[in-house]
C-alpha cells in the first residue's frame, strides 16, 4: 500500500518539479544571454575593434579582456556552451537547452528565435536601429490553452499558426450504420487554442494538442 501511495505521488510530482527546473534553468539561460550580449556592447563601444570573436578563447575575447568574469566556462546551466558570432553590424549568442525550455528562454529575449532546442538571440550595433528581427517561436500546446507573447511583441506584430500533433483513429463501421469518419479541428484564436478529435455516431468531444508556430516582426 506505501508503495502504490508514494507510485501516485511520484506520478504528480515528477512533472512538476522538472517544469519547475527548466522555468528557472531557462530563465537563468535568458539572464546569461543577456549578460554575453551587454559585455559584446561595451566591448564594441570601449575597444574599437568591432564585436568580440568568442567568450573565453583569446585574444579578442570577453574574459581575458575583462567584460565577463574570467574562470566562467561559458556554459548554460544545462550544461551546454554559449556560442557567438557576428558580421559587421550583428552579434549573435546561441545555446542548447533542453527539450521544454526553448521558449522559456526564447519570451525573455525579445531579439530572438528558436530552431528544435537550440535559442539563438541577436543584437545590433550600439546606438544603431534597435527593431528586432524577425522571431519565430515553435511549440506544442493542448485545447483550450493560451500561447504566450512573446517579450517585446504585441498581438498585432505576430501572426499563428497551428496544426495538430497526433491523429486519433477508431473504427465504428457496422454499428447502426455509423462511418468511420472522423475530423480534427485546431484552430486559434487570440492566441487561445482549440484542438480536438470529433467523429460520427455522436462521438464524444475529445481534446487534443498542436504544434504551433508563431513569426512576430516589429512593424
């Protein structure tokens, strides 16, 4: 009996002590990204010599330059390394996260865009045009939940879309004449999404999830 008791406990709370850890992993992520991209900025400014060419590897870098803390290792706190690049006028950060966390990261940086589980954030020159570029943010949500804005955009700056994650199949063929058809909806509205499995023969209204994709643009 202790042990089908602490089975339904552990199935309750595993979920939510790792949402738990990828909301405050990912939001460290976020914070250190911005950290990387502030140092970038007074390196540009300070130095003269356009953006940093890496974290820690010199010459050139952040560290041995001293706009971050020399001794970090350059990784996030799922373990996996920051890395930078620029062109002339951009200077981009990019890090793996794990599955789950992309768009924690991803709605607290407003210049930013997520690929599978890798977030990518870049910003401008110092002083230059400030609007973001276009952001894209992917996901997989349930019926009747809200996607969330992404920082920095309003509802007007982004357009959805959604598609659904699995199909459900049965077979009622022979019973009372029913079909077996069936139909699923996914559709969204103000970013609230509706997905969901009807068929014939009055079939039972079943929930559903989707994936989505949303591209903001600052307009």
């Amino acid at each position: 009996m202790v042990v089908i008791i602490l089975t339904v406990l552990l199935t309750f709370a595993v979920p939510s002590m790792y949402r738990s850890y990828l909301e405050k992993a990912g939001t460290k992520t976020a914070l250190e990204i911005q950290n990387i991209q502030d140092a970038a900025r007074s390196y540009y400014l300070q130095k003269g010599m356009g953006w940093p060419s890496s974290i820690n590897t010199s010459p050139n870098d952040l560290e041995s330059t001293g706009y971050l803390p020399q001794g970090w290792n350059g990784q996030n706190p799922f373990s996996n390394s920051y890395v930078v690049s620029s062109t002339t006028s951009l200077f981009t950060v990019s890090t793996n996260v794990n599955d789950g966390a992309q768009n924690i990261v991803a709605s607290k940086l407003p210049l930013s865009n997520v690929s599978g589980t890798t977030v990518t954030s870049t910003i401008g020159v110092p002083g230059g045009p400030t609007a973001p570029p276009v952001f894209v943010v992917t996901g997989v949500t349930g019926d009747g939940s809200t996607i969330p804005l992404p920082t920095g955009y309003t509802d007007s700056q982004c357009q959805w879309l959604v598609a659904s994650e699995r199909a459900e199949t049965y077979d009622s063929s022979g019973k009372g004449g029913c079909e077996s058809d069936q139909y699923i909806t996914a559709t969204i509205t103000n970013r609230v999404v509706s997905a969901n499995t009807q068929g014939d023969c009055r079939r039972p209204y079943v929930s559903n999830t989707v994936n989505y994709i949303g591209i903001c643009m600052n307009s």
